[in-house]
C-alpha cells in the first residue's frame, strides 16, 4: 500500500490497534501495558521525544530511497544558537518540514552518494534497491490481530525486501550484528 509516513505512524489504518515491529519490540523486551502505553491508538499514549538527532539519517534515507529532499529545508547558518537559526529551525518543524544547516544537508549528500556507490558494487541479482518500490506498507490480519509493516524497499517480484540503516556507531561486519540486535533490527 502507497501509505503516508505520518498516517502509518497514527496507526490509522484500521479502527483496532495493529502491531508493528516497535510495539512487539516492546512487548518482547517489556509487557503489553508498556506497549499499551505506547501505542498511538491509545488515548493516553505516552508520546516518545521527538528524536532530532536522528535528522541526518532520516535525511539521507529518504535521500536515497526516494530520490526526493522536498522535505528539508536547508538553514544558513553554523548552528542553531542564534535566534534567527532557531526561528527558521522551529517553523520548518511546525510545518511538518524537516530542517538542516548546510554542513549537514552536504553531509546527507555526501551520505546517499557513498550509500549509492557500495550498494552498486554488491554483485546480487537484482540489484540492491532497484526493481522495486521505497517505502511499501504491508498490512495483514493474523490469528485475529492486524499486523503491519514499513519497508524500505519491496522489489516487484516480491522475492526480497531491501532495508537501509544508518548509524552514528561501527558498521563493521563484525560490530553490526550487536547493534542491530540492540535495537531491534532482527525483527
């Protein structure tokens, strides 16, 4: 399905809560009133901080993935401590918009670039990230319960889902497998 990122996240789907890897997570590493507590169905959601610091990632995801930065609005300035950077930082949030400074947005450049050039030289057929959809939402009922998915990637043969992540810490092969577990990636 051709979901809007914003509605996925509402889980507005369907009138009954469904699961999605963040809220079985939850409940695999916590319980089910954690993950009642956290799912956005709920009216008393407890709503998690707003991760900024994930920016730059998102940034070269959708980057990437889409080929799109209609998103992001790039600020002109060195950083955020003065009042004209912070005023053009909070309206492009208040406008659903996702903003920059410059050294970042050339960061995100330079990032889908690299992510771009390495997954061309992996030699599977089909290519990495080619034949196939960005952003594909899946949603299906299962022993009763509505269970959902946001995939980076769907090929149209529908034999394969390409995912991409981005990390501040080590992607080294031996190092990965860690961290992917800590945050969940094997599910």
């Amino acid at each position: 399905l051709e979901i809007p990122e914003d509605q996925y996240h509402r889980d507005d789907l369907y009138a009954r809560p469904s699961l999605s890897k963040s809220i079985i997570q939850i409940l695999l590493t916590k319980s089910p009133a954690h993950a009642w507590a956290n799912h956005p169905k709920n009216p008393d959601c407890v709503k998690p901080a707003d991760e900024k610091k994930y920016d730059v990632g998102t940034a070269a995801h959708k980057l990437f993935l889409e080929g799109r930065d209609d998103s992001i609005v790039v600020v002109a300035a060195n950083d955020w401590r003065t009042n004209a950077a912070k005023a053009e930082r909070d309206a492009a949030y208040e406008a659903g918009l996702m903003p920059l400074l410059e050294k970042d947005y050339q960061h995100v450049q330079a990032m889908a670039g690299a992510i771009r050039a390495q997954t061309e030289i992996v030699a599977v057929d089909p290519p990495l990230f080619a034949n196939g959809e960005p952003e594909r939402t899946l949603v299906w009922e299962e022993d009763g319960g509505i269970l959902k998915a946001r995939l980076d990637w769907l090929r149209d043969d529908h034999q394969a889902i390409d995912d991409l992540k981005t990390t501040a810490v080590s992607a080294a092969p031996e190092a990965w497998g860690k961290t992917m577990m800590g945050f969940g990636g094997d599910l």
